[in-house]
C-alpha cells in the first residue's frame, strides 16, 4: 500500500482536528498535539469499524472522516476512562459543598 504525502498530511491533520475534538468531548481538554493525533487516528479505525457494523454510513470527505474518527475516538476515550475510573469530577459542585478561595 501507497500513501502519498498529501495522503499522509490529510490523515494527520483529521486525525488531531477529531482527537481534540474528542477530548475536549469526553474530558474537557486536549491531550497535547501528538496525543490528539494518536486519539484521532485510532478513533478512525474504530469509528470506520463500529459505524460498519451498525450499518451506518456517512459519506464521504474530509468533514465526514473527522466525524467519523471524533466518533470513535469519543467511543476510545470512555472506554479508557471506564477501564481506568478516571472519569475527572464535575467541574460545578453542589451548593453546600463549594469551597471559596480568597
């Protein structure tokens, strides 16, 4: 298999644009360039294969592949998050539990 350049340039830049987009999703913030492009593309192979499996299909393009990817890239990270019991607390609390600084 023959990836060109420009292949690989658009596989990069869909795969960090869906990992950002996935952790800002599932945990609030990104995971730094080379972790979003990571996320991102094992999201797409994830996606691809789950979206098949459902019998769902998108399209094709560049937006649909960073929809795609960002959907299995979301699936990726809470299944981490669920294996590891690293869901992050709630960024609002309860109002007896608030805590001021001064």
């Amino acid at each position: 298999m023959y990836i060109s350049g420009e292949s690989l340039v658009v596989i990069l830049l869909a795969g960090l644009i869906a990992g950002w987009l996935a952790g800002k999703i599932v945990a609030g913030g990104g995971f730094g360039l080379i972790g979003d492009i990571a996320v991102g593309i094992v999201g797409a192979f994830i996606g691809s294969w789950l979206l098949l499996r459902l019998g769902i299909h998108i399209g094709s393009g560049f937006v649909n592949t960073i929809i795609v990817a960002m959907i299995g890239a979301v699936v990726l990270l809470l299944i981490i998050r669920l294996l590891s019991g690293a869901f992050p607390q709630r960024r609002w609390g309860l109002p007896w539990r608030r805590r001021w600084r001064l």
